[in-house]
C-alpha cells in the first residue's frame, strides 16, 4: 500500500471519529479511537513510537521524539486538539519525517469545527 493510499484511510478515520464525537476531547481519546479503528480496517500501528536522534549519521542514545502514530511503517500522524494548528506543529512533523527517512505525514487537529480544516498534509520529498 502506498502512502497516498495509506493517507486516505487515515483522513476516512479521521472524518467517521469527529462525526461520531466531535470535537473537545483530549488528544489521548483521540488516538486511542484512532489506533482501534485504523486496526481495525487492518492496518499496522505504532504509536507514541521513539524516533531516535540521528547526528551525523550517529544514532544518539538519547531518544528525541515520539510520533503520535505511525501507520503501516509509512505515514506519521500527530494528533492535536487545540483551538488553532501553530506553525511549529507542522515543522515538528517535517522533522519527524526527515529524521526516520518517511516521507508523508498527516498532522490532524480534531478541535476544528469541520474535520476538513483540520488536517494538514507534510510531505519530505514524496514521490507521487
């Protein structure tokens, strides 16, 4: 599967979660109903995965991130539910992706009145 085709099925899940629920809830209700249902339309499901930090070429001991999701070891999904996306939110995403070789990351605030202005596409040099 494809990180385009993986990314419909994040944002289908996306949309069916705030429908049901909406908005107002905290991140942690969110990514817990997103890893049920993401699993349950059979795909596979890291979350509050380590990234480590990579200098050099050198692993550093030290682990510098922790994606909220990453699915079928393709596509990174931070999850948010604050009033408004900040800038840095996108930027955080863009270093994840560069730092674990990924190259398409979906950045989702679920505290959006509408679904669909809340989500935001990052891509790290994706060949489409």
């Amino acid at each position: 599967m494809t990180e385009n085709e993986i990314a419909r099925i994040i944002v289908d899940v996306a949309y069916k979660i705030h429908k049901l629920v909406g908005p107002g809830l905290l991140e942690s209700a969110y990514l817990a109903m997103m890893i049920y249902e993401l699993q349950r339309r059979g795909l596979e499901v890291w979350w509050e995965h380590p990234i480590p930090l990579i200098y050099e070429g050198v692993e550093l001991s030290t682990v510098a991130y922790r994606a909220d999701l990453i699915v079928g070891r393709k596509v990174i999904v931070e999850l948010k539910s604050v009033e408004k996306i900040a800038p840095v939110h996108a930027k955080q995403l863009l270093t994840y992706l560069r730092v674990s070789d990924l190259h398409l990351g979906l950045l989702i605030n679920f505290s959006a009145p509408l679904i669909k202005d809340g989500i935001v596409r990052v891509v790290n040099d994706l060949n489409e």
